[in-house]
C-alpha cells in the first residue's frame, strides 16, 4: 500500500505525519530547530473502523484537527520559553481543558460564519428563488466566496504570511520526498509548491460534495436546512475526503488532474515560496518521521539531517524533544 505523507504549517514551523509516528520541527528565535516527535497511538477497535470508507474520512478529519491543535499549542509554546528565557525545564504544554476548549470554540465558530450565515443569507434571498436548485447554488456560492475572501483577507498579516511559507515548505517537502528526490534545501526548493491532498483543496472539495448532497434534500424549512448543513459535516467530509484520496492515487492520470485544478489553484491564496531557513525546518520534521517510522518498523534507522543540517540518529520513543542548531 502507497504510504502518504501529509503535514501542517504552525508558528515558526511544520508538523510533519506518517502513518505511525507525527513530528514537529520549530525554529526558535535563537536560531535553533526544535522538534516533538511522538508515536500515534490507536486501538484496535479504532484501526478497524479507520479502514472503512467515508467512515474513514470522519476519523482523519478529527485526528487532523487534535494533532493540528496540538502541533499549534507547541509551536506558540517554543516561542513563548525562548522569548521568556524559561528554560528547557519548563513545563509550557497547555492545560488539556483548555487545549479542547479552544478547539470546540474554534470549530463552533467556523460552523456559525461558514455553513450557517450562507443558509441563513440564503433563506433571506429565497423570496426571489423559485427553485430548490438555484437555491442551493446560490447558498454554495456564498460560502465559497466567505471562504476565499477569508483566505485572502488573512493572507494580508505578516504573521500569516510567514505561516503561508511554512506551508509551502511542507507542499515542497513532501513533493520532493515523492518524487524519490534527496531530502535537502535544494531538491526540495525545486519542487512543486502545490500538492493534491492539501487542506485547502480539501475544502474547495467539500464545498462542491455538499452542494451535491443538499440538492438531494430539496428545499425543507430554513430551520431543517441549518439543522441539515451542520449534521452532514461529517458525512461530507467523509465523502470528501475518499474524493482526495482516489485523486491523489491517481494523479497520474490527466482527467484526474483537470479535475483537481481549481482546487490547486486556490492553494495559491495559502501557501507562499518559502525561504531556504523553512525548508530546513520542514526536511527536519519529515526526516523525524521517516527514521521514527523505521524504527517503528524495526527497520535500518535514517539519520537525521543532512548537509548544513546536524546528523544525528533518531532512537524509538514514545515522545521525544531534542533541538538542532542552526
């Protein structure tokens, strides 16, 4: 079975995720790159329903928001010590009650601006609708439109911006590592910044599977329709989610990438050219991966790091900090 790679930009860096083991690589305002690195523990019951279609999508769906909240906290956290002088002893990590707080609200927040207020615009311009059709078109278009001008609109602060390279450090990064390309600054410089399985695609994807799927519901009651958007969330995602998949094992093929095209586009308004110092960053956190992997597997052990980067062996844990200088 192909093994995917996939990642997330965070402050000041990349979290990099493999099939058993997840890493972190942070640049430190001293220069240095610090990097978490941690097995993904599963149980048996969770692996099983893991492997079923569209059910499948739900689980990654979750776990992609837990680990990128997570990565984020630890991010922010790297900063915070350096700026602070804490010290490598320093307990930083965010309280757990806190950690799924914020994503509850963060979640909540994202339904109330991007699935109900397009139903409920929606619902407002129906006086002039005469058709279930137009009308759900006519709510898809609204939330697209929320959607990419929320992306333009972020892109504009500095913070961000400097995110955005990280993301595309993440895209080169793993594009490099599937095109059998040496992970270094230039192989990876080299290589595309755009990448089928990108979260940004994946919105624009789920954007359309839910446009196909409110048009079988018809045209209930506002109420049953703001009920129905936010219930199928995960259905949707689901679907969504095998549509990337089947793509991005297909790639190969041009029908294929006709089809994904806009999507690929659209992560022109999330990702930035990185500079050389986040591309380290990025090679840092997946060779983490790979040689925690192999590891894992009880396979030849990868050392990480490579030219400018410090060589080193990375020995199997549970989870592990350890910093490499710049």
């Amino acid at each position: 079975m192909t093994q995917f790679y996939g990642g997330q930009a965070v402050i000041e860096g990349v979290m990099m995720r493999g099939r058993e083991q997840v890493a972190v690589a942070v640049r430190a305002p001293n220069g240095e790159i610090v990097v978490h690195r941690e097995s993904l523990k599963r149980s048996p019951l969770r692996s099983r329903v893991a492997k079923w279609p569209v059910i499948r999508g739900m689980v990654a769906l979750w776990d992609t928001l837990a680990l990128g909240m997570r990565a984020l906290v630890f991010s922010a956290s790297v900063a915070e010590q350096e700026s602070d002088e804490a010290g490598e002893g320093d307990d930083s990590t965010m309280p757990t009650g806190i950690l799924w707080g914020s994503m509850a609200f963060a979640i909540l927040a994202a339904l109330a601006i991007f699935f109900v207020t397009p139903v409920l615009v929606t619902g407002v311009l129906d006086r002039f609708i005469e058709s279930s059709f137009v009308s759900n078109l006519v709510e898809k278009i609204i939330r697209l439109g929320m959607i990419l001008g929320y992306m333009v609109l972020i892109g504009l602060m500095p913070d961000v911006k400097r995110v955005f390279g990280y993301h595309g450090a993440e895209h080169k990064t793993i594009n490099a590592l599937e095109a059998g390309d040496p992970l270094d600054v230039e192989h990876s410089r080299k290589a595309s910044i755009e990448h089928p399985r990108c979260g940004t695609t994946f919105l624009i994807v789920v954007v359309l599977v839910s446009f196909l799927v409110f048009v079988l519901l018809g045209w209930p009651q506002l109420e049953l329709r703001i009920i129905s958007r936010i219930v199928l969330i995960p259905v949707i995602a689901g679907l969504a989610f095998e549509l990337i998949y089947f793509a991005a094992s297909n790639y190969h093929r041009p029908l294929i990438r006709a089809l994904l095209a806009p999507g690929l586009a659209v992560q022109g308004l999330t990702t930035a050219e990185p500079e050389d110092n986040m591309l380290e960053v990025a090679i840092v956190a997946m060779k983490t991966v790979l040689a925690s992997e192999a590891a894992f597997r009880n396979e030849e052990p990868v050392v990480v790091g490579a030219g400018e980067l410090a060589p080193r062996q990375l020995l199997v844990a549970d989870s592990a900090e350890f910093r490499v200088s710049g």
